[in-house]
C-alpha cells in the first residue's frame, strides 16, 4: 500500500484534487438521465444552461491561464489544463453562434441597429472600458511601456492585454454574420462563406506567427544578440492575430449557428437510439482529437522555435491550423448532444458564467500582479516555506483577484452602458398560460426557452 504512495509527494495528490474538484462542478447540481430510455433533459438549451456551461468554461480558463505560468510548467502543476484552453473558449464561441441564430429567428427586425447594440455596444465598448482599466492598473504598478506603447495601446492597435483578443475575434464574426444574414437570404450559403472567412483569419494568423518575424535578421528571436536588441513592437502577443488562439476555436461559433438551425431536426434525430449514435459521435470525436494531435507534433504552431530554423515555417503552421478545424467544429456538437443526458447547474458555475468574459479579461492582471508569489526560491522575500507553497497561494490569490477585478470591471461597463445607452424594459413571457393541453404547453415552454435564451444577446456577458 504505501509503495502507491513512494515518491509521491503531498502537492502531487493535492494537484490531483484540485482537477477532481474542478470535475467535482460538473456534478453538484446535475440532471442525469443516462439509464433512463426515452428520457432526455428538454432543457439542455435554456439559458441557465447555457450560463452555467459558459460558467465552467470561464474556470476552466482561469485555471489554464494560471498553467500557463512558467513557475507551473518547470514543477508540472495544473497539466490538464495546459492545453485544454482551447476548448473552454469554444464553448463561449458556440453559445454566441446559437445564440444569435435564435435571437434572430424570435425578435422582429433584430439585423436593424445589429452593429450598433450587438457590437458596439456589447463588445467594442466593453474591451476599450478594459483598455482603460486594464492601463490604469499598469500605470499604477509602474510596468514599463514606452510611449509609443501607450498610444498603441489605448487605441487598440496594439493589446494592452494581451488576453482581450477574444472580444476582437468575436466582433468580426459577429459582422460576417450580420453582412450574410443581411444580404444572403440562403442559410447554407451565408455559412459556407463564414466559414472561408474564418479559414481567413487563421491563414492570417499562421502568416503573422507570433512575433515579427519579417524585421531584423532571419531568425533574429532564436539568438541572444537579437533578442536582446529587439523592439517592443517585435515580441509576442503585440499585434492583432499573433497567435493561432485567435481563431483555432472560431469553428465552433459556425457550429452554434448550424446546429440553432437545424436543432429542430437534429435534437429528434439523436434521440433515437441515443446511445448509440453518440457512442459514434465519440468515436468520430476522439478521431479528430487524434488527427490534431497528430498535426501539432508533426507540423505545430511554434515550428519556428525549431532548432536550425530561421523562418517562421508558415506551411507547417497551416497545416496544423487545417488538422484542428475539424475537431473543434465537432467538439461543441459533441457536447452539447451529451448535455441532452447530463448537465449541471449549480451556484457556483451561474456566478461564473454571469461574469465571464470580465473575470476572463481580467485574469491577466490578475496573474500579473500576484506573480510575486510564483518567486519561490528561499531568497525570496516572499518564500512561503516550500516551493509548492508558494504555487498553491499564488493560484488561489489569482482566482479570487480575477473575480474580484471582474465584477467590478463589468459593474462599470454597465454603468458607461447605460450613460450612453437608454435601457429599454423586456417583455414579461408567461411559459404557463391556463387552459392549454399539453403539447400547447410544451410548445409555449418551448418558445419561451427560446426567448429566454435570445436574452444572452441582450445581457451577454462574451
């Protein structure tokens, strides 16, 4: 018995609990339905799902984030999480995909005013209120920038935070959307185009590579001498689409409109013989995880930090791009035809799916001011007795200070939102009028799920 345990140390099982809590979300609160035939959560689409999903993706974030930190990586601290970013963003991107969809299928005339409330309102104005927030907080901390850095910064050409990308991706698609729907009146067609356009942004993506790497001598980053004498502007996460994570997860937001489209026939079709079909749902799933896995050991976005390699290597970046597309079209679907089984809803993930995407913004200085924390070295003035320790407090304290910087960041979004934007109220739905039969109250229950769910757009926290 005590050979299990040699060589193991007490971080090891307590990082082992940490994910098992994080797991743990997933079913305090739980609707099971697996072992019950014919039986199904028909609410699986409703906008407390929905929030509470997007809740778990905002932890799952936080704590790839945090994983992400060099002083995790050398000690191996959060592993499952290191990659795993990726896929809590593509639920955000799913939810706004078929939460438009529904939105403009219930609300009369919804493409009218679409740029003004659904981007600049909901998205534009939140990024440049964090901007703001986001550069006082590093004026206050002293952070050296240069002046030109301000400049750039503040006006958006450059990212003052560097995890505010996800606002600018989600604006661009949220304008292919409207400039479709808008436009072309068949739906397939609008799709295909969104599609082009994202594969787009991705080749755009692979091409600008993570820095700039077209200035300076070839391969300038891969030596001392050229890293050293490189400019600020020449580095990683400056400029916009420096980095594959801008639009490795966009398929998912196409995935959300088609499948808001055609839930009516796919919802039906899965609940026959539930079991198996998603047994192959899973197959093709994990097929797809392969074929990216594959892709990224073989090609891989970072090729450029290859040894000898003194390109960006842009092919092997493309091809890795083109390899993960198909699993992250397929993993929301794949999701969400689970929920129809099992989902959760608990305190915990509504809170975090309330407060999503500023928590998210705000992880950043978050991280950024408690690094101090990561020093664990016994010189360190702040050495906690263990280096362990020193990672358990400093990911606790990156937690709480990311949420206590996000609720306040979205309570003054709110309050510039409404300086400038008149609220307008929101009808009052009944979902249980008198006097119905049951398949008119199943019906009324459903559109008012619907209508409930068209509300994300309206308070949408992504």
């Amino acid at each position: 018995m005590f050979g299990f345990f040699a060589g193991v140390s007490f971080w090891r099982i307590l990082d082992r609990i940490v994910c098992l809590l994080f797991a743990a979300v997933l079913v305090w609160g739980a609707k099971n339905k697996f072992g019950r035939k014919n039986e199904f959560n028909e609410d699986f689409l409703s906008y407390d799902v929905m929030k509470s999903v997007r809740g778990f993706a905002a932890m799952g974030v936080i704590l790839h984030h945090i994983s992400q930190e060099q002083a995790f990586q050398m000690s191996e601290v959060l592993t499952p999480f290191f990659n795993a970013g990726v896929y809590f963003v593509a639920v955000f991107f799913f939810c706004s995909g078929y939460g438009l969809i529904k939105s403009f299928e219930t609300k009369k005339d919804y493409l009218k005013g679409f740029i003004g409330k659904r981007v600049v309102k909901s998205i534009v104005l939140p990024f440049y209120v964090d901007v703001l927030i986001y550069g006082l907080i590093c004026f206050i901390c002293k952070w050296p920038f240069e002046k030109m850095q301000w400049v750039t910064n503040f006006t958006g050409i450059t990212m003052m935070n560097r995890y505010a990308w996800f606002p600018i991706i989600l604006a661009l698609l949220y304008i292919a959307f409207y400039l479709c729907f808008r436009f072309i009146k068949k739906r397939p067609v609008s799709f295909v185009i969104i599609f082009l356009f994202m594969a787009a942004l991705g080749i755009l993506s692979c091409f600008y590579a993570h820095r700039v790497w077209w200035v300076g001598e070839p391969g300038w980053w891969m030596t001392e001498e050229g890293w050293m004498s490189a400019k600020w502007w020449m580095f990683e996460n400056v400029f916009w689409f420096h980095g594959e994570w801008w639009v490795n997860a966009a398929p998912a937001f196409l995935t959300g409109l088609i499948f808001a489209t055609y839930e009516n026939k796919i919802v039906p079709f899965f609940k026959k013989r539930y079991a198996l079909k998603f047994f192959i749902l899973l197959l093709v799933t994990a097929g797809l995880y392969m074929l990216s896995s594959y892709g990224q050991a073989r090609f891989g976005y970072w090729s450029e930090c290859y040894e000898g390699v003194t390109g960006p290597e842009i092919g092997d970046k493309i091809v890795t791009f083109f390899m993960q597309i198909p699993l992250l079209f397929v993993f929301p679907f794949t999701l969400f035809m689970f929920l129809m089984k099992f989902y959760v809803s608990n305190p915990v993930s509504r809170f975090f799916g309330k407060y999503s995407l500023h928590t998210y913004l705000m992880n950043l200085a978050a991280i950024t001011i408690l690094r101090f924390l990561s020093y664990n070295t016994e010189e360190s003035p702040f050495y906690l007795g263990g280096e362990y320790n020193n990672l358990l407090a400093y990911a606790v304290g990156v937690i709480i200070l990311s949420v206590l910087l996000g609720v306040g960041e979205q309570k003054i979004t709110d309050a510039v939102q409404n300086l400038i934007y008149v609220r307008k109220e929101r009808p009052v739905y009944s979902t249980a009028p008198r006097f119905m039969d049951d398949e008119e109250l199943k019906k009324e229950i459903k559109e008012a799920q619907i209508k409930e769910l068209s509300a994300i757009e309206d308070n949408r926290d992504n």
